[in-house]
C-alpha cells in the first residue's frame, strides 16, 4: 500500500498514477474522505476520553445535587464514547480497505499505456536465419516429441488442459537449468531458498495478488490456503511483522518453487505446447532494500537476468513495460523478452519489478536505522521461468535433424552432454 501522508499531501500524484493505471481515479476522493472520517473521529474519540476521565476526577470530589448531574453526564458520555469509538473504527476499517485496493505509485519515467505501448530498451544476440540455413524450423513441441522430451497428451489426459510432463531429456534438461540459476544466484550472493507453495491469506494478500490478479490465483476453500504463482509470495512474507537492521541489508534470496497460475482470460491463448500452463517450476530473485537504493538495485536485477539470457545464447530484448500492463505492487518493471523462431516474434522470459515499499507497508516489515525505524523496499526478477526457457533453448538452439544444441553453460549439468539427439524420427 502507500503512505497516506503522500496521498494527503499529493492527491494528484496518485490521481496520475491510477489514471496511467487505467485504475479508477475516484478511488483516489473516497479514500481521501474516508480518511478525513478516520482522523476526525479519532479526535473526537480523544476528546470524549479525555473528558470522561476528567469527569471520574470530579465525581468523587462533587456535593450530592452536583453528583446526580455529573452521574447522568457521565452516562451520556459514555454513550457517546462508545458511539466515536465504533465509527472510528469503521472509518479506519474503510480507509484500508481503500487502501488496499490502490495499485503502488508508478514511476514517473514509465512508459504510459497498455499492453502494447511499452518502450524497447536494448536488444541482445543474432536472430538465426533458417531459410538461409536450408532448413524450416519445428516448432518447440514437435522438437520435444522427437527428444522424447515432453508429453502435453498424457499431461491432458491425467490433469486436463495446459498440464504436462518432462520425460527423459526434458526432465534432466528443466533439473540442469534449475542448477544453473541457482549457482549464478548463489555466486551472486543470494541465498537460495526452497519455499512453500502453499501460503495464508495475508501472504497473498500481502504481495499485492489478491487484487486484480485475484482471478489467476487457485485457493483452497476447505483450508484457506493459497497455492502461490511465484515463490516471489513466500519470500515476500518471509520477514513479515519483522524489523530488520540497516546493516544487514541487502538481503538477496533466490527461491526455487512450483507455481500455480489458472491462467483465466487466457483461453485460446498459447494452447499448443508448454509456452502458457497451469503449473510449472521458477527459479525467482528476491530483494529487501532501503528505499534509497531500489532503483539502482532495479537495476542490478535487470542485469542479473540479461547475464543469464546470455548464458543461454539466446537472442532477447528488453522492454520498459508500459503503466497498464503493471502489475499492482509494481512501481516499474523491465522484462526480457526471447526470440520464439516459429512465433517470429519475441515473448516474455523474465521480468523484474521495483515494489519500493508497497508490499513492505502491507505486510509490516521495516529496516531500523539507528533510531528511526521505516518501511523498505522490496524486488522481484525472474531468473528461470522453466517451461518458457525450454520452449527458447529447443526453438532457438534445434537443428536439421532435430537434434538441439545444449548452451555451454548447461553443459556440466547434463553430464557433459553438447547434443540433445531425437529418440525417434
């Protein structure tokens, strides 16, 4: 959530900002009168309690005929108490409510519009040319079928639409990707983590995923548990209610988890293959910092990611992602979007966003500075999104014969293995 001091002082900043959004500006006015109520009330509250113990002073002190009226003030203010208490409290009750519906700032340099009106930043790699290679390009499904890699018919048949299975090369390719991101985290200086995938509902709520992504979420009614989308949730909660000391930051993880994600709205969407699925494995970056520093470590994230894109020798580009296409915790956020050869276009493989002190606000955690204790800033990136980065690395890295090129990097993590070789023809 933000500052309501920054809301009271700069409404038409956060007007802006929900209007970038494409985010209901009125919310901006009703959280601002219901916030009027909550303070207003509070004083009043605290006038009549201060009256009322003023009172229990003179009582004791007053003669019979004073005593009777002070008696029958008394019960009024009482009642009047206990009247400012309940509407204080359904005005603050109200106001976060509010609250919690209002997206994070954005940033002032980011991009405004939809899904489309994003700003390219840079591009990386060579695009191949496979006509002039002599040969037409398969498609990441038809190269996982040959490899004996993946298998969406048998995923449909015992869990439905947009489930699957690695097999064979497939499987040890996802466990030799997984190694990978998690060794340049961990020489990095992350600290990795394995996460739970099942979280309370302040977790949730708490990062941001119980708004407009709320319909993407799967909860499990008879526990009231939510199965998370990215371990970016648990590592989020992880210091929740927490003060952490200045010295001790940067705190850097990198969590490793299944991620669960109904993909609602998308039907029709990526339904061949495994590019869009309901489950799939994620190796994801996290990070507690000062405010002060969230850019530049918005930043170092970015280039944490491109460092592993490049790894991968894949040909990729950057976009500035525009204000619409935001999610609600994000202030600003770069992905990093691969070349797909049968798609011809590139599609999202990372994305790191700056919360600032979004998440931070909603789920209490703060860094103490000497005597001063504030909410910091917390980030996410994607390092290894599994089924996206091998639907890339076949596409990209197949040849003639439908053999796949293993990149250099994932090589000691296959046994060596330079050739992913067909299993049939």
């Amino acid at each position: 959530m933000i500052d309501l001091r920054l809301l009271r002082e700069d409404p038409d900043r956060v007007r802006a900002s929900q209007r970038a959004r494409g985010e209901d500006v009125a919310l901006v006015d009703s959280l601002l009168s219901a916030d009027e109520r909550r303070r207003s009330s509070g004083v009043r509250f605290d006038e009549l309690r201060a009256e009322q113990k003023q009172l229990g002073k003179l009582i004791p002190k007053a003669s019979a005929d004073e005593k009777a009226e002070l008696l029958k003030r008394a019960e009024q203010l009482k009642a009047d108490v206990r009247a400012a208490d309940a509407e204080r409290d359904a005005a603050d009750a109200e106001t976060q409510q509010l609250l919690q519906q209002l997206g994070n700032l954005v940033h002032p340099d980011v991009p405004v519009g939809g899904e489309e009106d994003f700003v390219t930043l840079e591009t990386h790699g060579t695009i191949r040319d496979f006509g002039a290679e002599g040969f037409e390009p398969r498609d990441h499904l038809e190269l996982g079928q040959l490899l004996g890699a993946i298998d969406v018919e048998r995923g449909a048949k015992v869990s439905g639409s947009r489930f699957y299975f690695l097999t064979g090369v497939g499987a040890l390719l996802e466990l030799a990707l997984v190694n990978a991101a998690i060794a340049q985290a961990t020489a990095a200086g992350f600290t990795p983590m394995l996460t739970p995938a099942l979280v309370r509902p302040q977790s949730m709520a708490g990062t941001g995923f119980l708004g407009q992504a709320a319909q993407d979420v799967y909860h499990l009614d008879k526990d009231d548990l939510y199965l998370v989308g990215t371990s970016e949730v648990p590592l989020a909660a992880y210091h929740m209610d927490e003060i952490i000391d200045a010295d001790r930051l940067p705190l850097r993880y990198a969590g490793f988890s299944p991620c669960f994600r109904r993909e609602a709205g998308s039907h029709g969407k990526d339904t061949r293959g495994i590019f869009r699925v309901h489950q799939f494995d994620k190796v994801e970056m996290f990070t507690y910092v000062t405010p002060e520093d969230s850019q530049e470590e918005h930043k170092r994230l970015l280039e944490w990611e491109k460092q592993w894109l490049t790894s991968l020798e894949l040909p990729f580009r950057v976009i500035d992602v525009a204000s619409a296409d935001l999610g609600a915790s994000a202030s600003r956020k770069y992905d990093c979007e691969a070349w797909i050869p049968t798609q011809g276009k590139y599609r999202e493989l990372t994305s790191t966003s700056d919360c600032t002190e979004f998440q931070s606000r909603r789920l209490s955690i703060r860094v103490r500075e000497g005597k001063q204790v504030r909410p910091l800033a917390t980030l996410n990136g994607t390092l290894c999104a599994v089924p996206r980065t091998i639907v890339a690395i076949l596409e990209n890295h197949q040849q003639a014969d439908g053999s796949v090129r293993v990149p250099e990097v994932l090589r000691p993590y296959l046994g060596g293995r330079e050739v992913l070789e067909p299993v049939a023809k």
